[in-house]
C-alpha cells in the first residue's frame, strides 16, 4: 500500500475521533442542562384554601321577556288624523296614542240620538193616550179590545225607545274608538302607519306595539336533577336570582324567581323557570339573552378555592398542593360547585391552611421544585452564575475577574 493512502486512512481516523469526541461533549453539556434546569425551583404563585360561608349557585342561559306586549290596532276604519306618541320613549296606561278622523262617527252618534228623541215622543204621546182610554172605559166610552191595542202600541214604542238607547250607547263607543289610548305602561316601538294613511279594523299591520319593561321577566331552563334543590327553596323565600351580561364579567340586575313549570320536558330533561327582576335601571331589554344565576342555597365554613387552581385532567379535577418542603403534589379533588366570582367550592381533597398553586402549573409534575410567590408578586432576578449554571456553561474568565474584582 502506498504512504498516501496511509496518510489518508490516518486522516479519517483522526476526523472520526474529533467528530465521536463532539457529539460526547454534546451530550454531557446537554445532561448537565437538564441536570441544572431540574434543581431550580419553579416559580409559581399559591394560595391557601379559605373556609367560610359560601352561597351554591346554579347557572343557564336565560332570554329576557316583556312582562306584557300590546300591538295598538284600531278598532273602526277612518283616515288618521294624528299621532301622539314618540317611538322609543315610555307612555303612561291611557295617554293618548292617536287620533282617527271621528266626523262620520259623531254624525251617527247624533242620529241615534235624534231618533231616539223621536220615538221618547211617540211615547209620550201614546202613554197619554193610554191613560186617557182608561179613564173612559169606566164610563163605558171605549172598548176593551181598543184599550188593549193601546196598551200594545205603548209596549212597542218603550221597546223602540230601548232600542234607540242601545244604537246611542253603541254609537258613543265607536266615537271613543276613534282615540286610541295606551292599555298599558310600556315603551313604543317604532310605528306603523303614518298620519293621513286609511286605517281599518283587522289589518296586519298594527299602528305601534307597547312593550312594559317594569317589570320583566327572564325565561330559562334547569336540568331536571336541579328540581328538588329549587322547589324547596322555592317553597320559603322567593330564591335570589342574579343576571349576568353574556361574558359573566359584571352583574346586570338582580330579581327573584317567580314560577317552576309544572312539567318537565321530555325532549331535553329539562325544567322551565321564569324569574322577575324590577328592571328599574332598564339594564335588560326584551329578546335579550343573559347569563341567569340562581342561588339555590349556602353552604356554612365551606372550603374556597380560586378557579385557577383547578385543573381538569384524565381522571378529573386535582390541584397542585405546596409541601413543607417546596416541592409539590398533585391532589384530586372533589368539587362542590361554584362559589362566587372566580372561586370554586371543595367538597374533598383539601383542608383549610393548605397552599395551592394559581399560576404556573404548566411547568410542574409531581415532586417538582417550587419557589412559592404571593398573588402578585414577581420572582427575584436569576443571576448571571445561575443562568450559566442552568445552561450547562460556566461564566467566562473576564466575567468572573470583574465580579471579583467588585
């Protein structure tokens, strides 16, 4: 074999050493990493488990609803003559809505009232009559049967009298047909018909629709296996009902729960309920949809958490508690519902004292280290040997002269 190729085999051997020789080098750094990152304890931020009086609420999707909506029509036909009303402001029970031309209705009201004039004389005179045949049939100067045909003719006569009262009567009503009032309190919406229109009885479209919103109730459904906890509160006190905007960030009004359905739908297992709220504020609106909450009852020195210790996993919800010494376990829990803004009730799983972790479970496992911090607080600074020392490196000679050094 010639020198060169024995130079170039030797060549190859020393290239595969440096190469084995990196890749080893490699691997250390890498485990003295992991090593390194491993011993630091996690930041994190913990809590400890409260105990006190907690109301349990029940919560659904509830749609708002007008304790009463009226669509104004008229009740006789006629030209409009005026509106009285502006959309979208409160009218009061009996203000005048509008106005329908009531010429041609008090013409007939002033008929009916001549005619009744008429046959009230026709009457008179007939009544006279009559008492004048029955003083003369003592004296034999009339017959019987003409007093008897008297008699008749005033019956018939009342009888047109009576009549005449009626058409009157119904003539004075369609005259008052002719204004149109609110039936109710109520907001009015946007109108219909405009002034001048024709308008008849029994049309599709009405003039205006009035909405009461003082008070108003909201619609929604309970899981039929919430029904025995509502109806025996439901039995005492009005159950407190809280309704919420639709990201359950603010409360919008509170009322209280008014009607249980008397049956259960089949279809979804659900119940119906209706709650009433005063709505003073005009903080809800008919057709408008909210986060209902219904307390139910209160459960006394129960355990509280915040909702961010609870985490949900294969097996259910468990918590990451702190240890005496730093490191962390997790815990399953038992839950007993919601309690509060961001809070959850614990049936079992914690005691009152224990420290849970809020923020930062992402980077735990069980037995990890942690560097407990309260809410709000931020952790300490790492140093520059620390983060040397978390990434497998030590701090270069010039840095550690002038630390040295001061």
């Amino acid at each position: 074999m010639s020198r060169w190729k024995w130079v170039l085999i030797g060549l190859a051997v020393v290239l595969a050493g440096v190469v084995a020789w990196r890749l080893l080098a490699q691997r250390q750094g890498a485990a003295a990493r992991g090593v390194g990152a491993g011993d630091a304890p996690v930041p994190v931020t913990v809590v400890s488990v409260e105990q006190k009086d907690v109301p349990v609420y029940l919560s659904a999707l509830g749609t708002v609803q007008a304790l009463n909506t009226v669509t104004i029509n008229a009740q006789v036909s006629g030209q409009l003559k005026t509106i009285n009303f502006k959309e979208g402001e409160e009218v009061k029970k009996g203000d005048l809505i509008a106005e329908i031309d009531p010429r041609t209705f008090q013409a007939a009201l002033e008929q009916a009232l001549a005619k009744k004039k008429q046959d009230e004389a026709q009457l008179s005179a007939s009544r006279s009559t009559l008492a004048r045949f029955e003083e003369l049939i003592k004296q034999h100067f009339v017959a019987a049967q003409d007093l008897e045909n008297q008699r008749q003719t005033v019956r018939q006569q009342e009888a047109l009298v009576a009549a005449d009262e009626a058409a009157v009567s119904s003539a004075r009503t369609q005259l008052s047909f002719t204004r149109i009032t609110a039936p109710i309190d109520g907001i009015a919406g946007i109108r219909g018909v405009d002034v001048g229109n024709l308008v008849s009885v029994n049309t599709g479209t009405g003039l205006v629709v009035l909405t009461q919103i003082h008070p108003l109730n909201v619609i929604f459904s309970l899981p039929e296996q919430n029904l025995d906890l509502v109806r025996a509160r439901a039995g005492a006190d009005p159950l407190p009902v809280t309704a919420l905007d639709r990201s359950d960030s603010h409360e919008i009004a509170a009322g209280v729960l008014k009607v249980v359905d008397n049956q259960i739908d089949t279809t979804t297992g659900t119940v119906k309920l209706k709650a009433e709220f005063t709505n003073t504020a005009n903080t809800l609106w008919p057709g408008q949809f909210v986060n209902v909450r219904v307390e139910v009852k209160t459960v006394k020195a129960g355990l509280v958490v915040p909702a961010t210790a609870v985490q949900r996993g294969p097996d259910g919800s468990y918590a990451y508690v702190v240890q005496a010494d730093n490191t962390v376990a997790m815990t399953p829990l038992q839950l007993g519902g919601e309690a509060g803004d961001n809070a959850m009730l614990i049936a079992s799983g914690l005691k009152v004292g224990d420290k849970v972790v809020t923020e930062g479970q992402f980077r735990l496992k069980p037995g990890s280290k942690v560097q407990p911090l309260a809410p709000g607080q931020a952790a300490p600074q790492t140093s520059a040997e620390e983060l040397a020392r978390l990434k497998g490196k030590e701090p270069a000679q010039g840095q550690r002269r002038r630390r040295a050094g001061g």
